[in-house]
C-alpha cells in the first residue's frame, strides 16, 4: 500500500496526462454514484406521538399534588384522600365510603392538567354512618325543597282541576255536539275526544306549572310505547270501534230490517257502539260484532218488497213439458197473492230418464203476503191443476236385486197372508184429496206480525242506546 501511495504521487508528478485522466475519472465516479444515492426512496415524515417530557420539575409536581388536595378538601366525602404526585403519576390512598366516591375522586384528579394517570389506591370502608348518613341528608334536603313548593304543587292541582272540569261540563252538553254532528254517534265521540283532549293540556299545564318538563317528556316517551303496546293489544276491539263509526254513518239497514248477515237470519233491532243486535226467526237474540257487520255480506229482505219464489215439479217424460208449462203457470196466475208485473214464468231445468223438470217462479208483495205460505199455496196449485189434466207425476222407483232365487226366502208376508182376517180390524181411512178446501188458516197468506211487535217491544223496553237512524242514508 506505501509502495503504491509512493507510485501515485511520483506518477502525478512526472506525469501531467495521468493527474488530468485522475481528476476526470473522480468526477465521472461522482455523477454516478450520487444519483443512485438520491434516488433511494424517502419515508414520509410522520409526527411522532406527544412523549411525556423526559426531565420533570419537582415543584410541578408539588403544585399538581397540592391542587388536588384543596379539591379533596371542598368535598367532604373525599376528605381523607391522600394524594401523592411523583413525575407527573397520581397515586391516591386514604379511605373513602363506598366505590362510587372512589369512582369520582379517580375522575377529578385524572381531569388536571400534567397528571399522565392516576393510581387507585383507596380504600372502601362501606361502613354504615359514611353511606346512610349522606342519604338521610339528601332525603331531608328534598323534603325542605317539596315543603317550600307546596304552594307551588297546590296552585298547579288546582289548575289541573279546573281545566280537568271545564273540559268535562263542556263535554256533556249534547245539545252543542248534536248540531255540530247530526249523527249521535259522532257526537258522542267529539265529546269524548274533548274531554281527553282537555284531561291532557290540563295535566301539561300543571307539569310546566311546576318546571318538571324533564319528568313531562319521559312520561310522553313512555306513554308513546304504552299507546303501541295497547294498539297491538286492543287491535280487534279498536277495528270492531272504528267499523260501528262506519256503520252509523252508511247504514246497511233499518230497525225490523229481514236480514241475513254471514248465514245468521233474523230481524234488525238495534245497532250499538259494539254490537248489531239480531232476533232470530225463533224468537232468540244474536249479538254480531259490527266488524264481522261491517266485512260480512249482507241480504236484506226487507229493502225490496216485492221477492220471488221458485219451486220444482216433474212430470212424465212421455208428456209435453210446453202444456205442462202452461198448466202450472195458468194455476199460479189465478192466486190473487201473486204479482201480475212481473208475471210468473217457467224454464225446463233437467230431462231424465223417467221424468222432466219444470221450475216455476213467481212473485209477491212481503209486505202484503207471507213469502213462506204463498211459495207452500202456489206449489199445491200448481201440482193440482197438472194432476187434473193428466199430468203423470213421477213417483220415485227402485230397483230390487236378488242374488238367490226367491224361493229360497221365507217372506214375512206370506206368513201373515195366510193367517185369517181379524173381522174387528178397521178400515185404513184414505187421504184427503186436492179438491178438499183446507182449513181458513192455512189458506191465510197475510204476514206474520208476531216477530215484529216482538222487535218494537224490546226497542222501547230497552235503554239501550240504538244508533240506527231513519235520516242516515242506507247503502
């Protein structure tokens, strides 16, 4: 290595090419190696994370001790609290009643400012006089608070009250809500609405009265669950409520209406706030909700008086089904209980093996004639007039089959053929025939009154309230 320092600064000094070829190679080396230099990739300066200081004052310390006690000492819970502050850590000891005040000492002293964390070292005693002794002077702080706002408390019941009975009075005055709503039903609920409306402003008045507006607004949020909680509750009686609003509005029928609700038959006799009250055709009373009222399907008898009867009769199907058609209609038209307009008629409905099947309908007054005993008069007509020109009316026929031969069998009726005649055996007396007259009372076609003096004494008899009304328009 001496020997080659030796050779290099000989060469530069006897050679001037070789110190000019040196200094170019030195620079070329230059431009090639700081560039890759430069180019190796920088990572991004990242701030670092605030450090606790590494050197401490002692006398920081000291104050953030000492501040720390003066707040201990403001509390008397938290008299007997030992602070201790070393580089800027809290160490707490001493006792204390129970862990909430422990709990609250850790807080305020984690709140200064240079305290890096705080070690609990408290103890809790939970001794009888440090916990019962601060609620008993809670309790009777509150009671001097209540006792001065009993005037206050007076003041706002008395508010309430009044209001409370201002809403009552004026929910009973009927006159004022029957020319408001013509409907008695709708009146009744205006009044009703009124009076809750008023129970409520009274007792938001009396609440802000008081200043408890924080305790006003938890007891709406809880009477808004408890109003879900009832709605889902209460859902088929509110749907049966909200179907009685509808049905007192567009009435379906009229008090002694002949209806047929869902298969259930009877006479109209009121219609309440829960319930459409029925008497059935055997004298019973049936209660329907109104919902099952309101979304059942409805026949009312009574709207149209005018209804038709139809009934079936066969004859042979070797006679002329058009004659018999004739026939039986020339019969049904000569009862005066039936309508001329519209006139009866007759359609062929099946043609059998035996027999041919005539339907004849015709129609009558209900309110002059009872449906039930002019259909029972025009089928005896009808039947009697085919009789009397010939007419076959087929009888029902069966055929026997016998496995065995006959004479296998021993008939009963042989037996008793053989045996002698009783000589006091009476005579069979031979049914009456379609020309006899019936008795005056079945030929008596007038409506049956019974049923509905029946529905007009339980109107009048009964106190309850009936919202059908003859000004309502009926659907």
């Amino acid at each position: 290595m001496i020997h080659f320092n030796y050779w290099l600064r000989s060469s530069v000094a006897t050679q001037p090419r070789f110190a000019l070829l040196l200094a170019l190679g030195s620079i070329l080396l230059c431009t090639v190696v700081q560039p890759r230099a430069l180019a190796e990739p920088v990572g991004e300066i990242v701030d670092p994370e605030p450090l606790i200081e590494a050197v401490r004052e002692r006398p920081a310390d000291a104050r953030i001790a000492e501040r720390i006690r003066n707040i201990y000492q403001q509390i008397e819970a938290l008299a007997d609290v030992g602070v201790d502050v070393r580089e800027g850590v809290v160490m707490l000891s001493g006792t204390v009643a129970n862990d909430k005040q422990a709990q609250r000492a850790l807080a305020l002293a984690i709140r200064l400012e240079g305290v890096v964390t705080v070690d609990d070292a408290i103890d809790r005693t939970m001794d009888l006089q440090g916990n019962v002794l601060p609620l008993l002077d809670q309790f009777k702080s509150d009671l001097q608070s209540y006792s001065r706002a009993i005037p206050l408390l007076l003041v706002a019941l008395l508010s309430f009250f009044c209001i409370a009975f201002a809403g009552h009075i004026l929910a009973k005055w009927s006159s004022l809500w029957q020319r408001v709503a013509p409907n008695h039903f709708l009146a009744q609920l205006m009044a009703q609405a009124v009076r809750v409306i008023t129970l409520l402003f009274g007792f938001v008045f009396a609440l802000n009265l008081v200043g408890a507006t924080a305790l006003m607004g938890t007891i709406l949020g809880g009477a808004g669950v408890l109003g879900i909680a009832i709605g889902f509750a209460v859902r088929d009686s509110m749907e049966n409520y909200i179907s009685s609003i509808m049905l007192s509005l567009r009435q379906p029928f009229r008090a002694n209406d002949h209806v047929i609700i869902d298969q259930h038959e009877g006479k109209v006799i009121r219609l309440t706030s829960r319930a459409t009250i029925l008497m059935t055709l055997d004298g019973n009373h049936l209660r329907i909700p109104n919902s099952t009222v309101f979304k059942g399907v409805i026949l009312n008898f009574s709207s149209n008086p005018e209804r038709r009867f139809d009934f079936e009769l066969g004859v042979d199907a070797d006679d002329d089904p058009i004659a018999a058609m004739k026939t039986g209609l020339d019969a049904i038209r000569e009862l005066e209980f039936v309508l001329g307009e519209p006139g009866p008629n007759a359609i062929i409905t099946t043609v059998g093996d035996s027999n041919i099947v005539i339907r004849f309908m015709g129609w009558v007054n209900q309110s002059q004639s009872d449906f039930g005993r002019t259909r029972s008069l025009a089928i005896r007509a009808a039947m009697a007039a085919l009789a009397e020109q010939g007419f076959t009316l087929p009888e029902p026929i069966y055929r026997l089959r016998f496995d065995q031969p006959l004479a296998a069998y021993k008939l009963e009726g042989e037996l008793q053929s053989s045996e002698p005649a009783r000589a006091d055996a009476a005579p069979r007396p031979s049914p009456p025939s379609m020309s006899d007259e019936p008795d005056d009372t079945i030929l008596n076609v007038a409506p049956d009154t019974h049923l509905e003096e029946k529905v007009n004494t339980e109107r009048f008899a009964s106190s309850e309230q009936d919202l059908l009304d003859q000004n309502r328009p009926v659907e």
